[in-house]
C-alpha cells in the first residue's frame, strides 16, 4: 500500500532551459533491496571538489540565492548562456548528488552477501549518497572496519582510491616519481602520507605559504610555491632532484600544467648530452584531474616533442585496471582508515543546512581545510 512506502529526502540538482540552476530536497521513494543489495542509512558524505561540478554545473556558487522554506530551502545560481551548451544534455533532469558516503545498513536482500552486512557500518561509492537512503549491490560497498564509524570511512573512496590510483598509474606507466598540484587539500596530503610510506619521490605544488608549512610538518621533502616569483627555477630543481616526470594536476586551467612540462624539460635537458632541435628524449605526463581554475589550458609548447597532456578519472582508471588490483587498494585503505586515510572537516551539516548561503559560501569556495560533511540523518523523520 502507498501509506507502507518509505521515503527520504534527497539532494537534487536541475538546470532549467533558461540556465538557472537549482539545488534542492525531493522525497524520494525508498528502493526495495534485490536479493545481492542493501539499503544504506547514509550518516557522512563529503563535499568534494567533483561533487560541486554536480551540484552547480557551469554556475559560481558565489552567486548563489536562497529560497523555499526553513525545511525545504532552495538554492538558485545562474549559468552563462554562453556556456549552456555544454549542459544541454543536463536540462531540465533532476540529479542526485553525492559521490560517496557511509552509514549503516538497515535492510538487506535476501542473499548470503548481503545479510551478512545486515547493520554494519559500511561506505559506499556511486553517486546519489546525499541522501537519507542509499539502495546499492552489496558488493560494491567497503564494511568498515571494527570499531570504525561513518565519519571515518565517508572519505575511503574519492580521495583515498585517486590518490593510490596516482601511484599506481605512475608505477604502470614506468615513472620513478610524481608531481601533484593543489598539493595541501585533503586528497594532497594523503598522497603525501603514501609517497613517504612507499618511499616515492613526491614533488607538492601549492599557492600560500602557510600550505606550505602544512605539507613540510607532514614530512614532505619537495614542496614548491605557485605564487613565488622563483617559482619555475624551484620546480625544476625539485624535478632534478626527484626525475619526476609525471604529474597530477588538479587546476585545469591557467598555465600550472604548461610550466610543468617547461620544468621537466629543464631537468631532462641537463643529462641530455648532445643538443637535439626535438627537445629531449624523455616522455613527460601532465594528467587532469579536475577543474579548480575554470579559464582555458593554456600550452607554449616549449618543451620538445617527447610530452603529453591527457584527463584522468577515477572511475576509468578502476575499469583499466580491475578488480584485482581494486581490491589490493580497498584493502589498504580499509587498514589505514584511521592514519593515512583519515579525513577531517570543518563542520558537520543536515542536507537542509547544505542549503543555506552561509554554507555554501564556505564550501563552494574549496578552500583548504573548510571541508564539509553532509549527515542526511540529521534530517530523518522516516520509519527505518
């Protein structure tokens, strides 16, 4: 009967045709467990850089606007008519955000896999977990370990899998050591700890001084400054030092990767030995991984003819390398949920308090060390 259905409230995003964008709650109808699936009560979900890309599209959340009720607010933002066409597809079609998050299970199919994680703490990974209800495959879900709570294992798959996934990609592809920019968020200083452990050479590119200071206490041995004048004097003595000649670049725009590749073409070029009008031999990577700086990629091509620029995704690099190698890196992060891949956050909201201007000013900015947590259970008024 409809009075035995359960719902929950659930965090949207829709674009409208006239390129407004709208953030806000719908109640969503509780999806009933296969036999391999459970229903998550979702605790902890982080607000990470890819998730605003869902929430706001093309639009600036500073110029968001608040709307609707105290219990159903909405937030608005207007996207550039002008860049509309890269979200037509998006039009009119309501989103659910939230790329990952953790809580406990409260209903379980009937097979074996997944009763066994009947009321288990558990984090799950694939979109619409800014919700108070989660419907998942069971073996899709990492249980956390004993001991473990929500909060600690909401972060245990964006962050903790993309930076094992740098390593990875770096030791596949024949690199002996890496370079990361945005180096002191929450994914640049786990990398840190993993590149110390495994004795890989990282070389940490930041914009502020104090972010600096930050990496250096966590040992980092490599750490450059963006904003310095001697910027691309320091990074090409960082890249001699290391031979580093693959990089993470989480910016996007502007010309951070460019200088990049100019630094690595310095450093080859000085065990380069005979001149070659081709630049040097050695291959040099810059992968994107993200978009903080929105302005166009800008190449001088000043660097020989042995370079590559190329996206990189997590989901992709989980499908080219399988799940033997995935499980290898779920099991390690699992071991170290609480040391290498502990996440910490400013604050804690409801999904009606992710709805707020104040809220958003703060994490919309993706600022270092401002990292929310969304508890959808904050907001539960439902049966289970």
């Amino acid at each position: 009967m409809a009075d035995d259905i359960i719902t929950g409230l659930q965090l949207q995003s829709t674009i409208k045709n006239d390129g407004t964008l709208e953030l806000a709650l719908a109640d969503v109808p509780m999806q009933e467990p296969k036999p391999d699936q459970i229903v998550i009560r979702v605790e902890a979900s982080p607000i990470n850089p890819s998730d605003l890309g869902v929430m706001f599209g093309m639009a600036d959340p500073a110029t968001a606007q608040q709307s609707g009720s105290a219990d159903r607010p909405v937030i608005s933002a207007q996207i550039p008519q002008k860049l509309m066409g890269a979200m037509k597809g998006r039009v009119d079609q309501a989103m659910p955000c939230g790329n990952e998050g953790a809580g406990i299970v409260v209903k379980a199919g009937s097979g074996d896999a997944a009763q066994a994680l009947m009321g288990k703490a558990v984090a799950g990974f694939g979109g619409a977990m800014y919700a108070q209800y989660r419907t998942v495959d069971a073996e899709q879900v990492l249980p956390l370990p004993d001991g473990a709570t929500p909060r600690d294992g909401a972060s245990c798959f964006v962050n903790p899998l993309t930076a094992l996934g740098m390593t990875e990609t770096m030791r596949m592809e024949g690199h002996k050591a890496l370079v990361h920019t945005a180096a002191a968020s929450n994914l640049g200083q786990m990398l840190n700890k993993i590149c110390i452990a495994d004795g890989i050479d990282l070389v940490n590119i930041v914009r502020k001084p104090e972010q600096a200071e930050l990496l250096k206490k966590l040992g980092a041995k490599y750490v450059v400054n963006s904003s310095d004048e001697s910027f691309i004097g320091d990074l090409t003595e960082a890249l001699a030092e290391t031979g580093a000649t693959v990089a993470f670049d989480a910016t996007g725009g502007g010309r951070l990767a460019n200088s990049i590749l100019i630094g690595m073409e310095q450093a080859a070029l000085r065990t380069a030995g005979a001149y070659n009008r081709y630049g040097s031999t050695v291959h040099k990577q810059v992968y994107i991984y993200g978009g903080l700086d929105r302005t166009t990629t800008e190449l001088t091509r000043s660097y020989g003819m042995a370079w590559g620029i190329g996206g990189w995704l997590l989901p992709n690099f989980m499908a080219k390398v399988g799940m033997e190698v995935m499980g290898r890196l779920r099991a390690r992060v699992a071991a170290e949920l609480k040391t290498t891949f502990a996440s910490h956050y400013t604050k804690e909201v409801s999904l009606t308090e992710a709805l707020t201007l104040d809220a958003v000013k703060v994490y919309g900015k993706q600022a270092t060390g401002e990292k929310y947590l969304i508890n959808p259970s904050k907001d539960l008024t439902s049966a289970l």
